[in-house]
C-alpha cells in the first residue's frame, strides 16, 4: 500500500523471455519513478506465466521483484568494503 501511495510508473529497462509448451517466463530490470517524489528506483523481476488449461488464458504464476542492491547500499560503501577486503 505505502508503494502504491507513491504512485510509481514503472519502464522496463531489460528484458528476457524464454518460453516452452504452456509456459513463458520474461525477467529483467525495470525502473520506477514516483510521481509524488521523482524519486527513481530500480528493480530486477521475473514472471512466469502459464496457460489454463481449460480456458486457454494466461495467468501469472509467479512474479519476484528486488530492488538493486546498488540501489540500497551505496556505491562507496561497496568499493570500501572491497578495499577493506584486499
């Protein structure tokens, strides 16, 4: 609910499909910006669709969205843990 509050609009920046007898699957990277902040955001996501069966529909099976990891730790933090690491 709170990520909806800020209305996001979403782009798709890469994407990959795959698809077999039934199913299909498209993951990649995607970017939101939040029209209430300008905020921008980016995410990867997958989705796996199958068909029913019975009616011959697409539903979706599953979907996983994540927020980049360089978008939630800094990218000097990550070079100074690496640093620290040598």
């Amino acid at each position: 609910v709170g990520f909806l509050k800020k209305e996001p609009q979403g782009t798709i920046l890469e994407s990959y499909t795959s698809a077999g007898p039934n199913w299909c699957m498209d993951d990649g990277i995607y970017s939101f910006t939040m029209g209430a902040t300008g905020d921008v955001v980016k995410a990867r996501y997958s989705f796996v669709y199958t068909k029913d069966e019975t009616d011959g529909t697409w539903k979706i099976a599953h979907h996983h969205s994540s927020q980049m990891p360089e978008e939630i730790v800094p990218k000097a933090a990550l070079e100074a843990a690496t640093a620290a690491k040598a």
